[in-house]
C-alpha cells in the first residue's frame, strides 16, 4: 500500500528545494479518496511464482475527515484553552501507526486513521505539567462533529480494541424472535471461512498447477510461503456491544421519532410483567411500565416507575399533554385504560392525570379486554370446560366483523 502508485496511499514521490538548495523528495497522502482496494486475488499463474500475501489482502479504508473531506473540526477537550475561540481548529498530522482490523459480514478489512491535534492544547501542555498534548484520533468523538451524512459513511463501530462493521450490527436490526447475536456470530463465521478456504484452495491449486508444469527439482528448490493463519473472529458478546454502541448512536432519531407521534384514539396500560425482565444493576428498581398507543398500535410514550400512582405518572401525563400542545395537535377524543377511571368515590385517578384533555371533551372508557377479564371475578375457575367456550361468546356478543 505504501508504494503501490496506483492503488496505494501515497501520490507519485515529489522532489522540491529547500532552504539550503538542496534538492529533495517528499511523499504526499493522496486526498481524493478515503478507500483502497488491492488487486484482485490472483486465478492463473504464468511464470513467477505468487506470494502468500497476494490471496489474503484486504481492503484499508483510511479515516481522513480533515484531509480528504477537509473538515474544520474543534478540540473535542472542554479544558482547552482555544474551546471560545471560533478560528481555532484542529489541524491533521500524519497518521496512527497502529492498524484497527474491523470485521465484516466475509472478510476482514484494515482501518487507518490520521492523527488530529490542537495547537492550543500543546502550548498550554508546554506551559503546565497537568495538560497534555492535544493529539485525537479521526474516530470518536471526532466523527461526531461531522455532518449526519459524513457520519454516515464512517464504515464501523469502534470499541475499545476492536472495529465491527456497521453491515454485520444491521443484520441485528431485524428483531424477529429467530434473530439473536449467537446466530448472528455463527452466519458471519461461516462467512469468513468460506471465503479463507476459498482463498486458500485457489493458492494451492495454483501452487499445485505449477508443480505439474515444472521439474520437481525446481520445486523443491523454491520455498512456498504458507498461508496467513485465519484471522478469529470476534464473540458474540463483543458483536452485541458494538450493536448496543451503534443503537446509543440513535437515541436522538428514536426520541424524535416517538415524539413525532400521535394519536385522536389512545390506550394506556400498565404492566409488572417486563419490570421482571430487568436484569443486572437495573433489577428490582422498578416495579410498573406503563405504556399508552395509539389507534395505528404505535407507541406514543412508555415509563417506568416504582407505583402506579397519581404522583409517579403525573409527570409522563404532563409530558404527553405538552408535546401536544407544542406541536398544535388537537386534544385525543377517547382514552382506553385498563383501571383507574371509575367515578364511585369521586373524580378517577385517571381523569386527575388528564384534566386538561379531560376539559376539552376526552372520554374515558374501560378497554374491552380488561372488560372481558373482569367476569373473571364470577368464575370459580378457569380451567373448567366451558371457559374457553364462555369467552368466545362473550367476545362474540361485543365485536361483529362488519364487511364493509
Ligand atoms: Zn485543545
């Protein structure tokens, strides 16, 4: 890659003067291009013999925001001394010389990085022993100051020592119930060793046609490189990790998302069955998720809280009736709840949530479902014979599918 004209790093080598007349030569980054391919993996041999590394080269995609794309990017450092200043940027000095091997859905493939530092930062490090050099790496939270497209096109998510591309995270998107990290892990690793075995069965058949085509002494007089060793993929846990770091990326897009979301029909229900899920640090921290949608199934807000009382919802009730108003949006018509909206000993617990919505003219009603579950209350059992039957006819006497 390095001396590669064509398809390596570096533009044609420069000769210049310097100071002193003496004449020079300088290698100058090529900055048209952020990706490099190697030649295609050889298929037929003529007269010399292949090496190793021309079956097993891999892409590089060298990260250059300030150089190629060139990016007037601020020290990331809140203690720098040029944080107010508008006209101080970072400026690009040479590049990393550690190689991040990031994995893909077949292959490996190498990342560069070039290397950003702050010229406020190393004055103010001159000065005081606290301070250090101000130098960053393109990665984050340099990318962050890109723009969303830019950020788009940074190919992975980077850990602390390792790199998975964003193609192979994706395929974690898809949230069927089949679709879980192991079988995941296991997809991208036969994926890979289809491809190094492949690598490796053209390498020796090629090695092996030229064998047939010499005399055996000239074949054993030459040495054959051996293959690179397979490269171990990363776990599944790591895998998770970069999908989780990815998600977090995505916060902003899902609040605005779920913001963005309305309803004229609404339902609101709680629920003790996923607090159980929570696991971890988390555990046992809360006991309620309370969760209201609208007519389209689509999630308006969902929290969590420790009692399912007037005083812990009041301020996801306020919020929902603000982000209505906010956005001009009319007041619901009707809200179905599962408990809550009985008037027997005065206004319900309900209506003191939604008062406002409540004056302009909402009505509360008790969702069929729960409705349903309430003759419960009259059945000694349910595993008599009849349940399922009384039930079906229940649900029969209130909906009719209409045809039309
Ligand atoms: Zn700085």
């Amino acid at each position: 890659m390095k001396d590669d004209l064509e398809r390596g790093l570096f533009q044609r080598v420069m000769t210049y003067k310097d100071i002193h007349g003496e004449i020079k030569k300088r290698k100058v980054l090529k900055d048209d291009r952020m990706w490099f391919h190697p030649p295609e993996c050889p298929d037929m041999v003529r007269s010399t013999l292949p090496s190793a590394d021309a079956f097993f080269r891999s892409r590089l995609n060298f990260c250059r925001p300030v150089g190629v794309w060139g990016y007037s990017l601020k020290c990331p450092r809140n203690n720098c001394p040029a944080r107010d200043r508008e006209d101080a940027f970072l400026y690009h000095c040479g590049y990393a010389n550690t190689v991040r091997y990031i994995c893909d859905i077949s292959d490996w493939y190498c990342m560069l990085t070039e290397v950003l530092a702050c010229s406020a930062c190393r004055k103010a490090a001159k000065a005081s022993a606290t301070h250090s050099i101000g130098q960053f790496l393109a990665g984050c939270p340099i990318i962050s100051q890109l723009t969303p497209a830019h950020q788009a096109m940074f190919p992975a998510i980077l850990t602390l020592r390792h790199g998975v591309d964003k193609q192979v995270v994706k395929l974690m998107t898809d949230r069927t119930a089949a679709n879980y990290m192991a079988s995941i892990w296991r997809q991208v690793q036969e994926n890979h060793c289809e491809k190094y075995l492949h690598r490796k069965d053209i390498y020796s058949t090629l090695l092996t046609s030229l064998t047939k085509e010499r005399s055996l002494l000239n074949t054993i007089r030459h040495k054959f490189q051996p293959p690179p060793q397979h490269r171990k993929l990363p776990s599944a846990k790591l895998l998770r990790k970069a999908f989780l770091i990815g998600e977090a990326e995505n916060t902003e897009d899902y609040r605005a998302l779920i913001m963005s979301t309305f309803g004229k029909l609404l339902k609101f229900d709680s629920t003790k069955k996923i607090c159980k899920k929570l696991a971890g640090a988390g555990c046992g921290t809360a006991e309620w998720c309370t969760n209201v949608g609208n007519e389209l199934s689509q999630v308006l807000t969902s929290v969590l809280t420790c009692e399912e009382s007037v005083q812990k919802l009041r301020p996801m009730a306020k919020g929902l009736i603000d982000r209505y108003s906010k956005a001009a949006e009319s007041p619901p018509e009707e809200m179905y709840v599962d408990c809550g909206y009985c008037r027997l000993y005065g206004v319900s617990s309900i209506e003191k949530l939604f008062n406002e919505w409540m004056e302009s003219g909402m009505v509360i009603h008790l969702d069929i479902f729960h409705w349903n579950h309430r003759f419960d209350a009259a059945v000694r059992t349910d595993h008599h014979p009849k349940y399922a039957l009384f039930k079906s006819a229940l649900s029969a006497a209130v909906f009719a599918f209409s045809q039309w």
